[in-house]
C-alpha cells in the first residue's frame, strides 16, 4: 500500500544529528521507501531512491524528512527553548510492530505496573482514574489532561513514590509527547516523547527524547533509565497481534481507561489514515 | 568495586547478576553504549583498549571481559565455592568449556539483537542461524542434564557457565530467535529466574 495522504504529509525524524556526522549517502529506509543522507560540510540533505533532493529540518535534536512538497508544518514544542532543561536524545530503537501501535501504548497507562514494575507503577496500585481528553481543533491535536497515577520511581531524579500527574499529546501520528510533574520544581513539566520513524507499515524506530530539569542524574544516567523503560514495551509491542493497528470497533473492546486511545484512533480515521492500519477482513 | 555498566547490555547483565547473588556492595558508572559509542572513546580506551564493555575496577585493577571478570569475582569473593568450582577439576573443566561457549552465544545471538533493536548493520540470518545452532547444542545438553538429575549446565549447583549463558539466551526474543523449539532450555530459563536475588532485565519473558 502506498501511504494516504495524511501520513504522506508530515514530517518525520530519522535520526539525531550526531548519527550523520560525516554520513556519504547512508541509507534511512521511510514509509517503504530508500532514502540516503549526506553531510556535506556540516549540511544534510537528504535524497529518495530517484536522487530527488527531499525537504529537511532540524530540530529538538534529530533530523526531520517528508516524503510531501507540501508538507504539514511541524508541530511547536516552545519547551526546548526554556533555560536550564536539559535535552537527552536517546537513539533509535526498532520495533517489530506499526508505529501507530507505539503511540497507542505509550498513551496507556494501564500497563504501568505490569510491564514497568516498580518504576512507573506497583501491582498494588493498578487502577486507572478517569482523565480528560479533548481535541484541539485549531492544532488539530490530542490531549489527555488530569491524568494521575502512582508511581514509585516516576523518573531518575525521584526519591521515592509520588501520585504523578501526566498530560498526554498527540500532535502527529507518529508522535506522542508525555507532559509529567517535574520531581524537583513546581509549576513546571517534564518532558519525555516519541518520535517515531515509520519504516514499514509494520515496522518503526522509536527516537526519543527527554527534556528535563534535573540537577542530579548525568545524561548517560537519563539515558539508561529511559532505555530501560523503553526496552521494557518493546517487548510488549513486538507479542500484540496483529502488527499492525486495528482500527476496527469489531476488533477490540476498549474501557474507560482507554479513552485516550479512543480519541487517538478516531482522530486517524477522521484523517483518513489507512497506512499501517489492519484490516477486519485479513485477520488472522 | 565499580562496574562500567551499560543497561541493555546481556554481557554487563552477567556481571549484575552475579554481584547481585553473591551479594557484593558496588558503584555503577552509567556508559553510554548507544547512541553515543562512549566505550569507543578516548577516555574509556585507556580503561579498555579493546573498547567493550563491561569492565570491573576493583582494588585499583581493571579486569575486563564478562567471563573474565565472572571467574574473579566468583575465585575471590564467593565464600562456598560452587560458582567457580576450583576444587573440583572435571567440574571445572567443564564449567570453563562453557564459558567458551557463552562467547559464541554473544557473537551470534547478542550479533542479531544489536542488528534488530539497535539498528547495527551486520548479517542478521547468518547471526540467527548460528544463534539456532548453538542453542540446538545447549538445549540437548540440558536435556541430558536433567535425564542425570542434573539442573545446571555444569551439574547440580548453578555456575559462573550459567550466568554466562544465561543473558543472550533468554533475550534472544529480543533479536527474533524464538525459543519456542528449546523446551530444556526453556526450564532452565524458569529455574533461573527463580534463583534467589535474581533480577529481571527488560527483554526477557518469563511467561514463554
């Protein structure tokens, strides 16, 4: 299948700077198709199968490509520019799995104490209180609001258990931003997302980030602590059937919990998006 | 005692585990493996010229190598003797054998998981096809352990030749070799993570 239009029109990261140091032609595969990068003097660019020059941006660490003339614009994160945060790119990941599906799980908080036991959540604690989500129709994004969860070790500067409170955003299809309650300062977030790299309609990298206040952990100490996390839903993401999402109410039987991924498979389908999604009638 | 330690890493996982069931205090100093190749860096080759990881500093020494810094740990600080079997010479022959094999397990089954998770650019069949081999070989072993009464890779008590094994095998998952076909090496999988003070490490399902 070749991508719809609306996953044909964004942008998406494809690696952190420091990946293309030097890069001669080195090959980025994206949405099925052979891309090249090339640092020439410290400039990127990037080229399709047909050495057709394709459109580039840099920013919040990692090099961003579209496959689109007429791109969708990229999405404003006004957090990379506050002083003092500190920005940790953590490398691409591959998952066997769409990337949609990545979103979907990284907007769930359900599995918190199952599968990132005593971190993110304890056994004791495995509900999930009811939380708002709303669209921003002039944005044309997702937010999950007034989340709040327990959470033992709810990032590397925590001392001990707090009731985290989240907020969720989903600004592209392949991207989710996770808004959390900074350990260490009030009234501000931290920050930790995904960008994910759809490299087949069920196959993706994961590059993410983190863009903290934190005065106490090194950046290889956030780095590992996120690793950890993120390795934890690989595994997860790689053993759901089918790999790629169903988008089908026939398919699953959401609850309460999931109304953020509710709203999140609705906003796909009102987008038409068809690209790494299962159909009912290929079911296994 | 310090451990230059990566998190994903199944050959830093072998020396925290052991640390943790014999029950040594350590510092841990994070090494940013990937993305950022600090183990090839200046700094970390004048503590490894090989520039791998994990190294152990200990009394003002560096011993690199995970089956390395294994055997010194077990030979200088496990007070029963039985990691690292010195009294007992066929024991530890074969227990010596197998730490070779431990290495064959990482330049195959460990080769495809950095192919599939960190995106490293190596022959991920020809990774997995060795992986397959060697696990054919170590499954039938364990086998015949078992038909002896035999619980371990190298007799009745856990080893150093375990620990080794033990990382890249239960994470094969990780890099797309099932063990779906290896039922002894799957309760041996369950026998050791039922060890006491053993620690999970992500990429590995217990529930297989």
């Amino acid at each position: 299948m070749t991508p719809d239009t609306f996953t044909r029109s964004q942008w998406y990261a494809i690696g952190r700077l420091p990946d293309f140091e030097g890069a001669e032609a080195k090959p980025v595969r994206l949405l099925s198709q052979d891309l090249t990068v090339s640092d020439a003097a410290g400039v990127l660019s990037v080229n399709d199968a047909d050495g057709r020059s394709l459109l580039t941006q840099i920013r919040y660490g990692h090099l961003w490509t579209t496959l689109s003339d007429t791109p969708r614009p990229l999405y404003d994160m006004p957090e990379f520019d506050e002083p003092d945060r500190r920005l940790v790119t953590v490398g691409g990941v591959g998952v066997r799995c769409s990337g949609l599906r990545c979103v979907e799980n990284f907007l769930d908080m359900a599995h918190f104490p199952f599968v990132h036991t005593d971190i993110l959540g304890v056994e004791e604690h495995p509900s999930v209180e009811s939380y708002d989500v709303s669209m921003d129709a002039e944005k044309d994004e997702i937010w999950a609001t007034k989340c709040k969860f327990f959470q033992p070790m709810a990032s590397a500067a925590a001392s001990g258990g707090q009731m985290t409170e989240y907020k969720y955003r989903v600004p592209h299809p392949y991207s989710t931003i996770l808004y959390k309650t900074c350990p260490i300062r009030e009234d501000v977030w931290d920050l930790v997302g995904l960008f994910i790299q759809p490299v087949e309609e069920d196959e993706c990298i994961v590059h993410s980030f983190i863009l903290v206040f934190d005065e106490e952990n090194t950046d290889t100490g956030l780095l590992h602590f996120q690793q950890n996390i993120f390795l934890q839903d690989r595994m997860i993401l790689e053993n759901q059937v089918p790999r790629k999402l169903p988008l089908d109410p026939r398919w699953e039987l959401p609850t309460r919990a999931d109304a953020s991924s509710i709203a999140y498979r609705r906003w796909l389908k009102a987008n038409e998006l068809q690209w790494g999604v299962a159909l009912f009638n290929e079911a296994a | 005692m310090k451990l230059f330690d990566y998190v994903l890493s199944g050959n830093c996982y072998k020396i925290r585990l052991l640390l943790d069931f014999l029950e040594l205090s350590h510092e841990k100093q994070a090494v940013d493996f990937f993305p950022g190749r600090e183990h090839k860096s200046d700094a970390f080759l004048q503590i490894n010229p090989l520039g791998q990881i994990p190294v152990l500093e200990d009394d003002g020494a560096y011993i690199r190598d995970a089956q390395a810094i294994l055997v010194y740990l077990a030979s200088r600080y496990d007070p029963t003797g039985t990691w690292w079997p010195v009294n007992d010479p066929s024991e530890l022959g074969r227990v010596a054998q197998w730490l070779a094999f431990a290495d064959s397990i990482t330049s195959t089954a460990s080769a495809a998981r950095l192919h599939d998770v960190l995106g490293y650019d190596l022959d991920v069949a020809q990774a997995r096809a060795g992986a397959h081999k060697l696990f054919r070989i170590l499954d039938d072993h364990l086998a015949n352990q078992e038909l002896q009464g035999f619980n371990w890779i190298a007799g009745s008590n856990p080893t150093v030749a375990d620990v080794a094994c033990f990382p890249y095998v239960a994470l094969a998952g990780d890099g797309g070799i099932e063990l779906f076909y290896y039922p002894a090496i799957q309760r041996w999988i369950r026998r050791f993570v039922n060890l006491p003070r053993f620690k999970l490490m992500p990429g590995i399902n217990i529930f297989n």
